[in-house]
C-alpha cells in the first residue's frame, strides 16, 4: 500500500533560466511556470538526450509531497539520498499515542494464515502499549519498537527534484513490490513528466 498526496512542484522559472545560462540564450524563453513554450521544451529535450550533466536543470524542479507506505519500502527509499530530504512521523516518539489495528499495516497481498499471525502481533503490540501507558516501564516500550513489522505504514513529507525522481523512475518502474510501481505511474502525473521518463 502506497499513498501520496499534496504534491506541488516548483523551481519551473529558475531552471529554465539556469538551462539557458551557458549560451545566454534567454530571449528564447517561451514558457510560463510549468506551461513549456517549444523552444524550452526542445532544449530540455535535448539537453536530457545528453546525459544527467548537461539536464542539471532537472535538479531544479522541486516536488514536495506527503507519502504513507510500509517501512519496507522506505528502507528502499532511503537509498536516494542524494537531493531529499525527508520528515517522518516519529515511531520513537508516538508508538504508544494510540491503539494499533489491522488498517495500520500493508497486508494486501496476505493469505489468512499470514494475516492471522499480523492480528495475534498487533495484539501483542497493544498488550505492551497498554502496560506501557499504565506504568512507563520503557521494557514494554522496547517490546513495540522491535515488535513492530516492516509492514506498519509510516508517513513522510518528501523533497526531491526532477533528477532523483528520473533515477527512481529508471531503476523502479518494473520493481517486484506494488508500491514502487504505483509511485512510478504516479511519476508519469506529474507536469512534463516526460523529463523524467523520457517519453513525449
């Protein structure tokens, strides 16, 4: 289960500045925001054909967004590191603030045995938090936190740039896991997605 949401992009204006910068070129400026006029759109065209180092203008386009998935693939995601940053619900802090459930773990691909051994977990989870809230004893505290299955859902707030997203998107778009080719398909929504897919 993958979830993203109040996505923005932004940086439009300078990165088409900046693109034209080396051959001064910027009477030739034809867009508006994210509105690319024919005569930027054929130099980033262009540029991307040449490699990352000549499409640096990409690396200005920034995207902020919300993103809830399970902590299984945010240990993938956590391998682009270059040009994020990210802000995440603190499992440290508010693992106790309230009860677990079923909705709060990516379980869509379980069979009845596997959900029922999530459900006695989830039950345990809450014994522990119970006795947690009852007495501070940070014993019960631990039994959460190493407890806790790489399935529980966790939500960031997310900055990257077109250049990591076309990482991502080539590395991502046939991945096994659900979530990373639903945020792949969500990649190709974005405005002129094709300077990250590559693709008109």
């Amino acid at each position: 289960m993958i979830k993203i949401e109040n996505a923005v992009t932004t940086g439009w204006q300078a990165a088409i500045r900046g693109m034209r910068n080396p051959m001064n070129s910027w009477l030739k400026i034809d867009s508006f925001d994210d509105k690319l006029g024919e005569n930027d759109r054929e130099l980033m065209k262009k540029l991307e054909r040449s490699g990352s180092d000549h499409a640096k203008y990409r690396r200005m386009i920034v995207v902020t967004m919300d993103i809830v998935a399970p902590l299984y693939w945010w240990k993938e995601f956590d391998t682009y590191k270059v040009g994020t940053v990210a802000n995440s619900c603190s499992t440290m802090h508010t693992i106790a603030e309230k009860e677990f459930t079923l909705e709060d773990f990516s379980h869509e691909h379980m069979n009845i045995a596997s959900e029922t051994c999530l459900e006695t977990t989830i039950g345990y989870l809450n014994l522990f938090r119970q006795s947690f809230l009852e007495n501070h004893d940070k014993d019960n505290w631990w039994q959460m936190i190493q407890l806790l299955p790489s399935s529980y859902n966790q939500r960031r707030t997310i900055l990257l740039n077109y250049e990591v997203l076309e990482n991502i998107y080539k590395s991502r778009k046939n991945h096994k896991l659900d979530e990373w080719r639903e945020f792949c398909k969500w990649i190709e929504s974005l405005p002129n997605s094709f300077l990250i897919s590559c693709e008109e």
